[in-house]
C-alpha cells in the first residue's frame, strides 16, 4: 500500500488559494480520481475537463462525500491559484473537485509519484488516476471512454459497491441494454467529442447552445472553426474572438476532425434540435432526463 512514505506530505495550493498536505489532508483514507492539465493546453486538457465534469454530474453528491476529485497543474508557473480558480469556473466543478499547483519542485514530486513524467506539456498522459488509499488498491481508465462507464469504474473503488450497487446508473451499464450510437452520421462524434461541453435546445453549458446554430451562423464558418478553432482566433476572426470572451477564456480544442468529420456533426445538430436525442441518454444516465434539469 501506498502511503505518506510514498506520496510525501507535499505542500499544494488550490484553486482557492488555501494549502493542504498532499497525502494527510488530500488521499490519505479516501477515493480519489485524479488527472494532470494545464490551462494553456490547445488540445485535450479542455475537452478532458469536460468529459470529467460530465462524469462528476453522474456522481451527484457523492464528490465531496465519498469521492473526490483532483485536477493538478503540470504548468505551476503559470497557472496559480487565480488562473485555476476561472478556469474551474468554466465548467462547473462544484464541491469535491481541487484545482492544485504549488512550486515546480512540489508538482514535480507529486507528478513522479503518480506516474507522470512525460518530457514536455504537450506529451503528458491524458487518462484518470483511480485510487482508494484505505483499501490500497490504485488503477488508471480512459478520460475519453464512455462517461457512464468511467463513473461506473469510480464507484466500484468503493469495496462496498461491487456487492450491492446503489449508483443511478450502474443499472445502466450492468443490468440495462447496451447504448447504440447507430449509423447516424455525426453521432457517434457528437457524443465523443461534443456532448461534454454542448447542448442541443437545453441552454447554454459549458460551451454554447447548438440549436439553431446553423441560422446563426454560415456553414462554411462552422466547419472552418470545428476543424481548426485556434487557427480563426490566431487569425482574428471577429466572432471567433467574441465567443472566446464569451466563455472567460476558455478555447475550443483542437479536436483533430476532418472537413468531412465537421460536416456530420453540423448535419447531426440540424436534425436533432429540439428532438429527444443523446442529451436526454445522457442526461437519463445522470438522472437528469427530460423531466429534469
């Protein structure tokens, strides 16, 4: 079993500016899901900060209770407490989720010791760190599978689950029919890479509504900025820079999608505004269906 031995008593800092012992005061006899990012990141830290909220909806109160969450910093420089403390306000964290940084040389630490020593930002591992420090038992899931099948995964950390499942949407996963994303064109990309920050007819979330974003904007402009987000901002495009101050900041990923990727996403958002659609499946798996929020 890991322990303080192990972790260290690393001093950290949160997004709200308050220091805590790494091991004593954040793992020690605890469930934690923990992953590394930066603020500055163009690529995934975003999208997998999103998929995570996602994951913590599903949770419910369960983070902060039984569970808990800890983004750290791999860019301490740069991103303090301030910087952590706006971009965790992008996506609704909540009670139980930590932004941490520190020194370099305390992030360091902590960075080996649970594993992650990429030689540069830009290759640092984007999966989840799973642990329960009162049973010892530590393992790593993708940020980009299923967000049902990760809470699942999170929950089962708990020794006490694995017996008699109390989550909403265990039942889902272990007693319910498989989800088909079917052959709809866009579908199966919506739902990936999309659904995480945006709704189609349910309001603003962590990005924009969709509905209707086709009268709102050319078709052209939309497959340009899904493709390639930075290259429009880089290049000052005026709606491009708006929507960036807008969301206090926070940029769209570069997602790596084709043309022909765009497109299919776009004709899946037209024919499936003001539908009851994959918001609702996933919104259902939270317990947040139609009738919900």
């Amino acid at each position: 079993m890991w322990s303080a031995d192990y972790f260290t008593n690393t001093p950290v800092v949160t997004h709200d500016g308050k220091e805590f012992r790494f091991y004593e005061d954040l793992i020690k006899g605890k469930i934690v899901v923990v992953n590394f990012i930066y603020t500055s990141c163009r690529d995934v830290c975003s999208l997998a900060t999103a998929r995570l909220a996602q994951v913590r909806e599903m949770l419910g109160d369960r983070v902060g209770r039984d569970i808990f969450f800890y983004s750290i910093t791999l860019d301490p420089a740069l991103d303090g407490p301030e910087v952590l403390k706006k971009y965790a306000a992008n996506f609704h964290t909540g009670p139980g989720w930590l932004f941490l940084t520190g020194t370099p040389e305390n992030i360091s630490t902590i960075r080996q010791k649970l594993g992650e020593r990429s030689k540069s930002l830009g290759d640092h591992r984007n999966d989840v760190l799973l642990g329960n420090d009162a049973t010892g038992e530590w393992g790593r899931d993708s940020i980009f599978a299923d967000a049902e099948h990760l809470a699942h995964n999170i929950v089962r950390m708990d020794r006490r689950e694995r017996d008699t499942p109390t989550m909403k949407v265990a039942g889902a996963i272990t007693g319910g029919a498989p989800r088909s994303l079917g052959h709809v064109p866009g579908r199966a990309l919506f739902v990936k890479a999309c659904a995480a920050c945006h709704k189609i007819g349910d309001g603003k979330h962590i990005g924009p509504d969709l509905a209707g974003v086709t009268a709102r904007r050319p078709r052209d402009w939309l497959v340009r900025f899904i493709v390639s987000p930075g290259k429009m901002i880089g290049e000052g495009d005026p709606t491009a820079l708006a929507l960036l101050a807008e969301y206090r900041g926070l940029r769209m990923p570069e997602l790596g999608l084709t043309e022909k990727d765009a497109e299919d996403v776009i004709t899946y958002i037209e024919t499936n505004a003001g539908k009851t659609g994959d918001q609702d499946v996933i919104g259902a798996a939270a317990g947040n269906g139609p009738e919900g929020k």
